[in-house]
C-alpha cells in the first residue's frame, strides 16, 4: 500500500474500509468493527495523492474514509466501485473536494458529518472576529518582542463592534450560528446575503426585538439583501459561510473589496478560494484600518506572498473544527455514513444528528449527500 504506513483494527473482519487519516475517539472504530469491518488506517500526516489512495483500494475494498485535503473525483470512485466499494465519507461537512456526479455515475453514496461543527465553526468565526477588530496577534507579537513600554492612550486602538453593522454571506446552520452570537451578544444590526430567506433566522431576530424591548433597549435590524454588493457596503464585519462552487470562487475580488468601509472587517471560515487572496493582500496592504481573520486559505497549506506579514490580518491553520467533540462527532458520523450503507440501512433524513453522538443509534446513515440521486430509502422510524 505505498510507502505510507497503515495501522489495522480488527484485522479477522469481513469487509474491508480504508480511513486516509487517523481520527480521534473510539466511538468510530467500534461502528465499523460492529458492521464487520476491518479498518486500515493511514498513519501519515501527509496529504495522500490520489494515486496512493488508488493502491491503497487495491481489488477489494468495501468503503472509504477520506479528508478534505484529497481529490475524490472519478478516478477514486471508479477505482472504489471496481473494488467493489458501496460506500465513501468525507471526514468533513464540506464537501468541494469530492466530485458527487462522478461518485453517483459510479453508485457510490457520499457521507458527509454535519452538525456538530455548527457552534464550533461559529465559536472560532467570534474568536477571529474579535482577534481582528481588536489586534490580538499584532499586539501580542509586540509585548512578546519586548517592546512594550507602558500604557499610552493610543496603543492599539481597535474597532468597537457593538451596536456596528453584521454582514453575513452564507446564512446557513454555521452562518446563523454566528450571527446569532454575535447579534446577541454584541447586539449588532443583521444583513444577511443568500439564496433563501432564513426565516427560522427572522423569527429569532423578532424574538430577540420583542425581548429587548421588554428591557427597554434599541432593537436591532434584520435585513436580507439580494446583492453581496449592498451587504458589503454597508456591514463594519463581513463574516463568509458559503459553500465552495463554481458560484462563489473569488465571491470576494478586488473590485468587491473596494465596495468596504476601509475600516472594516473581512472573516473567513468557509473555504480559502471563496476570497481572491492576493487581491486581500494588496488590499490589506493599501488599507492598513481594513482587517480580516481567516482559517482558509486560497492554496492551503500555502499562503499568498506577503499575507503572512500583514499586521492587520489574523490566520490560524484551518482549525476551525478543531475541538475534542466536535472532531470526534466527525469521525463517528463518517464511520456512521459507512458502516450503515455496508449493512444496509437506509439515510437519515433529520437534521437532528445528535441522536448518532451517543447510546444506540438510529440504524440508519446520518448523512448521504447524494441519496436521493441514487434513489436510496430513507428512514422512517
Ligand atoms: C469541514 O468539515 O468542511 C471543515 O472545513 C473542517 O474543519
């Protein structure tokens, strides 16, 4: 199987799934082992290329757990259905790295593991946020390297978010997370830019206004718009949640940049290639008040020249996700997504996922992104 080392549990197994990456928890292993799985285990923290993911298939392999990080597209599917593979996960919620109609043509259902990123995703979109408007890094690096000399009324003045204008571009389960956080929190004023309305998201905004009013506060506004332009000329903080697609590749140029209060502020959990990076960096070169937070990255690991010396942008390695729960939910729901297809279940279709977490599951599959195009049954209690 290449030159990459692979651990195997449960050895004596019927069937066989290969996992590209180690995941926490032991949840994961104990599903798979349940469905008579043998599980081989990459151990490497390279990226596999598709190649080595091919030979690790080899001629029979009955699922696959695979990252984001990797190229799922026709070559691994029919690769996988040649096996005589039924099903694959992606360790992820999001899913632009696997090509669903190649995977369809090839009959095979694509998990996913949405949920239990939702809070962590938005806690980190608030940590960015806030590390921005208030120079967290710029600062810390500072009194790091000693320079620090004492208070003075002007040393890293930030911006006030509270009250200030929220953008979000994605208002979906981690997008309306986010907001609720923030808008909550720091009672800001919501515009939200997408294809629907949310109205879940509206009625909350109306709650909110009617508690607020009880309080003898302001309200706050809640305002969907049809263009990204509007929302990005009005908003001080610009927090992105949309998917990855042909759609919203560079949604964030140069041209829509320019659209920005110079003294605003540019999040960025979803996915890098949604931002034109290097239009960022001269952005944020050219407009030192402007700041942004990202998690992604346009050629992740590598960052655009000159992004990582700019003192008014945030970057953390694409952690978002990154909590002891949360990825260990990850790993149960993409083990869930495979061990049930293996043995036949039918596909979740609630987006109440917690009921996969703990205790005995549904004897379903928490999450398939192209179940209905395979014309798969779905659960009904
Ligand atoms: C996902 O699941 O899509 C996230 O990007 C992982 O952090």
């Amino acid at each position: 199987m290449g030159s990459k080392k692979w651990h195997v549990h449960n050895p004596s197994a019927k069937k066989r799934v290969i996992v590209t990456k180690s995941l926490p928890g032991q949840r994961w292993l104990d599903i798979l082992a349940a469905a008579d799985c043998r599980i081989e285990v990459c151990t490497s923290s390279k990226v596999l290329e598709v190649e080595e993911i091919q030979k690790a298939i080899g001629n029979r392999c009955d699922g696959a757990i695979g990252q984001l990080t990797e190229s799922w597209g026709e070559e691994l599917f029919e690769a996988l259905q040649n096996a005589g593979g039924k099903a694959y996960s992606n360790y992820a919620v999001g899913f632009n790295n696997v090509d669903l109609e190649a995977a369809t043509r090839w009959q095979i259902p694509v998990g996913n593991t949405p949920g239990v990123l939702t809070e962590t995703t938005a806690e980190m979109a608030v940590t960015l946020t806030f590390a921005a408007a208030r120079r967290v890094c710029d600062s810390e690096r500072f009194l790091r390297e000693g320079k620090y000399q004492g208070w003075l009324p002007t040393l890293f003045l930030g911006e006030l978010l509270w009250r200030k204008n929220l953008g979000v571009v994605g208002l979906g389960r981690i997008g309306a997370a986010y907001a609720k956080m923030m808008v909550e929190g720091h009672k800001m004023n919501l515009l939200y830019c997408d294809l629907h309305p949310n109205k879940g998201m509206e009625a909350y905004m109306a709650a909110y206004n009617a508690f607020l009013k009880s309080q003898g506060e302001q309200p706050v506004t809640c305002k969907r718009v049809e263009k990204v332009e509007e929302l990005l000329a009005e908003a001080d903080c610009v927090s992105l949640h949309t998917i990855l697609d042909d759609t919203t590749h560079h949604l964030i140029n140069a041209g829509r940049l320019s659209l920005m209060k110079p003294n605003a502020i540019l999040i960025n959990t979803s996915r890098g290639p949604v931002i034109d990076e290097a239009a960022l960096v001269d952005h944020c070169r050219n407009q030192p008040e402007f700041k942004a937070g990202l998690d992604v990255f346009e050629d992740e690991p590598a960052l655009k020249p000159g992004l990582a010396d700019l003192p008014n942008v945030v970057i953390v390695p694409h952690i978002a996700s990154a909590t002891s729960w949360t990825r260990t939910g990850m790993a149960t729901l993409a083990a869930g997504n495979v061990a049930a297809i293996l043995q036949g279940f039918p596909v979740w279709e609630d987006a109440e996922i917690g009921v996969f977490l703990e205790g005995d599951p549904p004897k379903a599959a928490p999450s398939i992104l192209n179940a209905k195009e395979l014309g798969m049954a779905f659960y009904n209690g």
